[in-house]
C-alpha cells in the first residue's frame, strides 16, 4: 500500500508531510523549494554544468514527494540551453500515493502543472524499475522501487549529478551508510557532482572512503551548512566491467516497417539520429503487424517471472506512447481487458495481497461478479481482471512512429543481404543493388531478420520462429454490440468485440491461431472454425451470438506470420561485438504491441549509456539466442 503520511496543519496550502515511519518530516522547516533549489540544484552546479549538453544524468537517492525532480524539470524546461534528453533516476523503498505527491507541490503554485503531470503517471508502482515520460520524450524519470542498494546494482549508466536526499542519518541510517554509498560510486565517472544538506561526520567519512571529495558550504536557513562535492577517488575504481560508452547519434537503417522497426526509429529519432526505415512491403505494417486490432495486457504469474516483470514495463511504454500519438476510439481503447483462466487458473504473487495491494490492484485483480456477469460466465468462473489493458490498432502506431521527425520510411525496399563498409554497413537487394548504407543497422524484420543475420555474419543462426496465425471478423450490426461483453477478453484466443473495421465502420474480431513453422500468411477456412471453437470454450454466451455469422459465411479474416524465440521472449541484443553496430529487435511473438516501445526505449539506452527502463537482470534476459546456443 502507498506509504502512510501525516499532513500537520503548519498554515500552507497543502499542510507539512510527516513520515510516521521515520518519525520524521520530508522538508525543511522553511518548505522544500528552497531545498531543492539551493542544496541539490545548484549544489550540483545546475544548470550550468548542463548547458549545450546532449543528454544528463542525475541520481537520487530517495524520490520522497519527487520535490527534486520536480524543480529539476522545471529548470530544464526554463534553459534555453538545456540538453537534448534528461535522465532523473530516483530510487524510493516507501512510495508516496499519487495524491499525496500533488498535495506536497500545493505550497508551490509553479510547480502544479508539473506535478499535475506526475501525478497522471504515478500508478502501479510495485517493485522494481518503472520509466515514466514527459516532454515528448525528452525528461525521462526512472523510479527504482526498492532497498538503494539493491536497485542500483541494477542499473548501468554514469551520473552527472547525485543528489543525496532521504531522511535524517538518525532516522535512516540504511540510505546514508556505507554500501549505499557504494552503490552510488559505481554509477559515478570521476568529475560527478554530489550535494546533500546533511553534514554529519557518518556521511563525510564514507563519502570519503568511497571516493568522493567533499567541502561543508554555507547552508540556508536554519541549516548553517550543506554538503557539496564530487566523485574523484585518489585510486582508480575496480569495475567487474567497463560503463558503456556515449555514442554520437549518427546514421542507422531499420530493416522492417512493422512495431518493432518503427519503434526503434521512433526512440533513435528522438536521439538526434537520422533513421532509414525499409521495407518489402508497399506500405508500413505490412505484416504482421497489419492486424486489425490486437489486445495490450500483462502476463501474469506466481512467481512474478521475467515475462511478467518484462510484460508490465512493455505496458506502460506502449500506455505513454498511445496517449501521447494516437486518437482515442479511432486508433486504441484503454477498455480494460478480462482474462478468462480456462486452462489453468492464474495465481497472483503472494505479496500482491498484502504489502503492495494498491499498486498491483492498478495492473491486475480478480474478475468482480459484475464483470463475470457482463461476460455471461457464471460467478465462480476463474478469471482476472487487467485494469491498464486495452485495444490498439498496431498500424495506426507504426505510422505514428515513423511520423517522427528524424525518420525516413522506403517501401518496396526487400532487403537480402548485408556487406560491411567503411565505417558501417551496405544493405543490399537480391540483385545485389545498393539499397541503403549507415554506420548502425537494426534488423527488425520479424522471422526475415534470420537469413540477414546469417548474411552479415556466418557464424550466427538466430533462434526465432515463424509462427503464423489467422484472426476472424465480422462488421456488427443493429443490437450486437448489446449481446457481447463491453470490454475484450483472452485467454484461450481472444474477443474483441468492438473495434474499428479494415474497411470501416466497427467489427468483432477473434483469434488468433498459432501454427508454427509456418511463414505464409495464406487465408484458411479451418483456421476460422477452430477460432470459433476456441470462442466457444472462451465465452460460450458470445460464440452462440455469432454463430450464425460463421455458419452462413459473414465472416472475413485476417492472417500474419508473427516471429517467437525459445524464451518466448523478444530478442534484442548485437550481433557481434557492439563496435560492428548490428542489432537486432526481433521475436515478440504474440506480444509486440507490449515489448515494441520498450525495446525501442532499451536499445537506444544501452546505445547511449542512459538508464536502463528495467533491471539489467530483465535486460540481459533478452540477449539473441542462436541455433547452436539453445
């Protein structure tokens, strides 16, 4: 549940947040704007130290009422000279409810509209990493729910500017001791600037012994004195492994225009790069991801698995992209969606019914009795019910993608091999033409991307698979929407029952099969019948509705080869060393509206040595397989 705060009438707009567990306050006496403004902003020589910058990076440990970042994007947003991309990444064991970091901006009117905007993302903060969006992109804030410690081993990026925030050393000892300022070391370069307005003899000597230098300086009152340093050890640092390297945004190709290509266009874009997008077909999202209408929902499981934890950042990724790019209604629906456990029940993790209730009930919850009922499915039916879930037409986001300014889309470009060039690489047709040349390659091209990888390099056979499958539709008529559920439901196949129909108008569609093996999206008439009885076993009140349309033919369908690895999960990793500059972004099976936005977001990270938007245990488990490796 959120973190409990006392609200103490001290004669301000919003009150003085008191933490009960700490017996302590989360601002100085004299409010926290002065605080974070003089203490950790210009403390860190902000915003100076970032002028004519690409890209910065701050750190903080303990996000609190996200005052901090709050003034920190406010004075991003007020310099001309600010960089291109902002990181903030806050690290937080006891999060604040939404509501609760609105009424903490109220004593400060110019910070509203910003914490208007935080508040809108705050939801479904359950442990781990969660990447929330504004600016279009350009402010970035990473919120690492858990122990400091524990959450920083797994991130990967270098910090400009630390701010080290958190209550009292007396109060919390855990945040101020010497591991944690270990931890923060090993995301530190040798120049990072450090502040924080405790003085404490504690923290000066484990500052020191971990290698920052820091001076006491005068302080605002009542304090007499803050801390300000920087990270500059007389040794040089032992790492298990180098920090990544700040890549230049420079030229890249995408082979393939479906989710996965254009999202890696999108993010590289929004970086400074300049994107070629190309594509055999005549228009983007010509395969499979051309679907009608696909369903975005969490995977949901016991032991909170790496496809679980995965599935929900991709969620919310995809969540921040359909409401900044897509029309409502017209291109996606944030309906909810209802999973109806035919197979085998889906059990929620243990701690999901009591210490973080709140924040997974946000994600996924038991099917009420109304919900059961709107189904027609008896009361005892197991079922959950996805409250961050929806329709979106995959098309519509791919086009919007590659809207982005930066991207350049070439259709009827049927790329079959690639050469290494001077300074990167050729991609070339099946005649041997010339289609495109640049110094990073993305092979996003579903099951295609396989034979590229083996062009470019022999020695690589990628692991994925071709899986092709069929979805059925039909337009609705005068009272039909009335007979079907309101909101889409999966679980063995799916329904949805209201959206936008290819030629117009709204439909019904159902689906998909799964036929491995198969790379030929042909139409078959035995794929419709098994969606129907797939239907059938689903939502037998539905399947009965539409039973007349399958058997007098008022049906059509849809088919697509989708591309699956082993793991079922997306590959996206190098091929090769990373100074070859090929990768690939691949094998989202059936989940491509989850993964895309967030493999987009994860490769354009480790490209640019930014935080990563999920643990690097999660990362690293979507490294490519090979043939020889599985």
């Amino acid at each position: 549940m959120p973190e409990r705060i006392e609200w103490l009438d001290d004669g301000t707009a919003g009150g003085s947040p008191f933490s009960p567990r700490f017996g302590d306050r989360y601002r100085s006496e004299l409010g926290g704007l002065d605080q974070a403004r003089e203490v950790f902003l210009k403390g860190c020589g902000l915003p100076e130290a970032w002028s004519g910058q690409p890209q910065w990076t701050v750190l903080e440990t303990g996000f609190g009422l996200g005052l901090n970042f709050l003034v920190t994007w406010a004075a991003w947003k007020a310099d001309p000279q600010r960089p291109r991309l902002l990181h903030f990444v806050s690290t937080e064991a006891f999060p604040a409810s939404a509501a609760d970091v609105l009424r903490g901006a109220q004593t400060h009117p110019e910070l509203i509209p910003f914490a208007e905007e935080l508040q809108r993302q705050l939801w479904g903060l359950l442990p781990g990493f969660h990447r929330l969006v504004f600016e279009g992109g350009q402010v970035l804030l990473t919120l690492c729910i858990g122990d400091t410690k524990a959450v920083l081993r797994e991130q990967s990026f270098e910090a400009d500017s630390v701010y080290l925030d958190g209550f009292s050393p007396q109060r919390n000892p855990d945040i101020w001791d010497l591991h944690t300022f270990k931890a923060v070391a090993r995301c530190c370069r040798r120049g990072t600037r450090i502040a924080t307005w405790t003085i404490a003899r504690s923290v000066r000597d484990a500052l020191a012994q971990c290698g920052f230098v820091v001076n006491k300086v005068p302080g605002i009152p009542p304090k007499r004195d803050n801390l300000q340093g920087e990270f500059n050890p007389a040794w040089e640092p032992k790492r298990a492994q180098l920090p990544p390297a700040r890549r230049a945004p420079s030229s890249c190709v995408v082979i393939g225009a479906g989710l996965a290509g254009a999202a890696v266009a999108a993010s590289l874009a929004r970086r400074g790069w300049q994107v070629t997008v190309l594509d055999a077909g005549e228009a983007p999202a010509a395969g499979a991801s051309g679907l009608p209408a696909g369903l975005l929902a969490p995977h949901v499981s016991p032991d909170d698995n790496v496809l679980s934890r995965l599935s929900r950042g991709g969620i919310r990724a995809t969540l921040q992209q359909a409401e900044a790019l897509l029309q409502p209604g017209s291109d996606w629906a944030p309906t909810g969606v209802l999973e109806h456990c035919v197979e085998h029940p889906r059990k929620l993790p243990d701690t999901w019914h009591s210490d973080w209730a709140d924040a997974a009930a946000d994600w996924s919850r038991p099917a009420s009795a109304v919900q059961l009922a709107q189904c027609s499915l008896p009361p005892e039916a197991p079922a959950l019910w996805h409250a961050r879930s929806g329709w979106i037409r995959p098309a519509g986001l791919v086009n919007a993608w590659l809207a982005t300014p930066g991207v350049q889309w070439r259709g009827r470009c049927a790329a079959s091999k690639l050469e290494r060039a001077t300074g990167g690489w050729r991609v070339l047709d099946a005649e041997g033409r010339e289609l495109a040349t640049a110094e990073l390659v993305v092979l996003a091209a579903g099951y295609g991307s396989r034979a590229l990888a083996t062009s470019a390099d022999r020695g690589t056979d990628l692991a994925l698979q071709a899986i092709r499958g069929q979805v059925t539709w039909g337009p609705h008529e005068p009272g039909l929407a009335d007979a079907l559920p309101p909101f889409p439901v999966n679980g063995l196949g799916s329904l949805a029952p209201a959206v936008p129909a290819p030629g117009g108008g709204t439909a019904w569609l159902t689906g998909a099969s799964f036929e491995r093996d198969n790379p030929q999206p042909e139409i078959r008439a035995g794929d419709n019948r098994h969606n129907l009885e797939r239907l059938q076993t689903l939502l037998p009140q539905a399947a009965g509705v539409l039973l007349e349309k399958f058997e007098t033919g008022q049906i059509q369908a849809w088919a697509g080869v989708r591309c699956a690895t082993p793991s079922r999960l997306p590959a996206l990793g190098t091929i090769g060393t990373t100074e070859h500059g090929l990768w690939v972004c691949s094998g989202m099976g059936s989940r491509g509206l989850t993964f895309a936005a967030l493999c987009g977001e994860l490769l354009a990270a480790r490209l640019h040595a930014e935080p990563l938007p999920v643990e690097q245990r999660l990362a690293d488990a979507l490294k490519p397989q090979t043939v020889a490796g599985i």
